[in-house]
C-alpha cells in the first residue's frame, strides 16, 4: 500500500511538479524538491521514492531532446559521474548532507553571481571545457547527486560557459542525469531502499510526474534563448542561497 498520509502529500506533489518542470529544462529548480520531501520523511527515503519517478521522467525528457545533446560533453562527464556515484555510495555514512550542501551552495552562487555581473558589462564568448575539469565537475555532480541530490549546480559549472544553444543545453542535461539515475539504481538496491510501500506511492506519483514533465519542455520552449539562460543562472543563485541555508543550519546543529 502507498503512503496514506495526506501531510506527506502536500509536500509531495510540489515536489514532483518541481522536478518535472527540471527535467522539462528548467534545470536547478529540482534540487528545492528534497528540502520540502524531508520535511515530511527522511531524506534517504524520499530519495528512494523519487528515483523511479525520475528515471520515468528521463524517458519522457530523452524522447523530447533525443536530437538535441553534446555528446562531447557527455563523454566527459559521465566516467566522472559514475566515480561519483561510488565515492558517494562508500562514504555515505561518512559525510554530513549539510556540508555537502554548504559546500555545493558556495560554488553555485558564487559561480552565478559572477556571470550576472559580468553580463551587465559585455556578454561573455562561449569557451569550451577543459576534458580535466569536465571529467572533474561530473565527478562532483554524481558525488553530489547520490549523497543530497544536488547534482545540478556543478553540472551547470562547466556547461553553462559554453552557452550550447537552449534545447542542447536542456539535452545534454537530460541525457547527463539520466545516466545519472541509471547508474544510482545498483546502489539504491543494495542499500535496501526499493521497498513495496516506497514503490507504490511512487507508482501514485506517477501521472503527475509525467505531466510536469511535459509542462517543463512545452514551458522551456516558448522561451527565448536569452531570456531562458538568465532564467537559469538566476535559478542557480536562488538554489545556491537555500543549499548554504541548509548547510548551515544542518552545521551548526550537528
């Protein structure tokens, strides 16, 4: 049986439609998803109910930009992220969610706040990345995604200098994510996480997390490409603020 308990709903479906509206391109706002879930339940919990509607909404969001990504990139990043994902899994135990938080929230806004003031002076050229530092950011973003579900922002580090055009930029992460996903499920699975009563109010969550999906990618793409990354880097500022406001207060009452 699902979960019956109308409070865990009410932070639930906010939640879901957050995460939609990310994997339709608004990338960054899901990251505010896990803050409201752990207000109702443990965030290792919540996690394990939102992966299988995640990798439902990868589906739906790889089908959409299946001919807009960077395989560049992904090549890149990927190896990184699958280092993450086991470092992540070793020390799980080992390493506070509020540091990782302060820390991911740090680089976020500091990294957004940059660009904003330089595009008040001149727009900055693309640059494309550096293989190293590719390799090195998508390592942090599967470090990050498995411990706090915060893989967006260092993602975003390196990705976001090379101002791909819009649907690549949306592609690229969804593709980069889902394999993200993909790869956190032996984990999940080995740490006992899937059980019948998580996986059936996943199943509950379901429609509604297919059409906040679609409603990012039909949303996304009645943007202007200008308009849509200064959408985008001020959602990472705003994302950054809340993780170093989490990280705080989960530092200063550890």
């Amino acid at each position: 049986m699902p979960i019956d308990d109308p409070i865990f709903y009410l932070a639930a479906i906010p939640a879901v439609i957050l995460v939609g509206l990310a994997k339709g391109g608004f990338a960054g706002v899901g990251v505010l998803a896990m803050p409201l879930l752990a207000l109702v339940m443990s965030p290792i919990r919540a996690a394990s109910i939102m992966l299988p509607l995640l990798i439902v909404q990868d589906a739906i969001s790889v089908w959409f930009y299946r001919h807009t990504f960077d395989r560049r990139n992904l090549a890149i990043m990927i190896p990184g992220a699958c280092v993450g994902i086991a470092l992540g899994y070793v020390f799980a135990a080992h390493v506070s969610d509020a540091a990782i938080e302060f820390a991911v929230g740090v680089i976020a806004v500091v990294f957004a706040a940059r660009h904003l003031l330089h595009a008040r002076k001149a727009e900055a050229p693309p640059s494309q990345g550096h293989p190293v530092l590719g390799v090195f950011w998508g390592g942090v973003a599967g470090f990050v995604s498995m411990i706090a579900n915060a893989g967006a922002p260092p993602f975003q580090v390196y990705v976001l200098p090379q101002r791909l055009p819009r649907d690549v930029f949306v592609g690229t992460g969804v593709f980069f994510f889902a394999a993200v996903n993909w790869i956190k499920i032996p984990p999940f699975l080995a740490l006992g996480l899937f059980t019948r009563e998580n996986l059936a109010t996943s199943m509950v969550l379901l429609p509604l997390a297919a059409l906040a999906t679609w409603l990012g990618v039909w949303l996304v793409r009645r943007v202007s490409v200008e308009r849509f990354y200064k959408i985008i880097y001020a959602t990472m500022a705003g994302v950054g603020l809340k993780l170093i406001c989490d990280g705080t207060i989960g530092l200063m009452a550890a």
